[in-house]
C-alpha cells in the first residue's frame, strides 16, 4: 500500500492527526508496504488508537496482522 492510500483511509477513520504524528515512522518501519487496504480498515475498525504511543500502535498492529493470518476464516492480507 503506498503512502497516499494509508493517509486517505487515516482520514476517512478521522485519524489524520495519529497519521501526521506517525508517518514518518510509517514510512521507516514500512509498517503498511505489504498488506492490503482491508487489513488496516479491519484494525482501524477494532481498535482505537487515539491515546497510543507509536511503539504500542505498531505491536498492536503486527500482533493483530499476525493473528488474523492463522484465523481459518480471515482473510489473508498480503498482497
């Protein structure tokens, strides 16, 4: 997922100011580069993220890409 993609669905989630706090740390990491839009909207949907620091927002996130791959009824989200 390029970097347009992950800031347009931060905004529509009205997370565009975690998104502006974060983003260079996004592009870093390469926390989005393999994964699909719907894995970031399926964790944008269950989680609020608001008041994490970027060290637990990227933990929840791989722990949450990591379980939802061995769920037999998820989705795999790789590109």
């Amino acid at each position: 997922m390029n970097a347009q993609q992950v800031e347009d669905i931060f905004d529509f989630y009205g997370l565009s100011p975690i998104y502006n706090q974060f983003r260079y740390r996004f592009e870093v990491f390469g926390l989005f580069d393999s994964i699909s839009t719907e894995l970031l909207e399926d964790f944008l949907d269950t989680y609020t993220i608001e008041a994490l620091t970027f060290q637990e927002f990227h933990f929840l996130f791989l722990s949450f890409k990591h379980i939802y791959a061995q769920l037999p009824f998820a989705h795999h989200y790789s590109n």
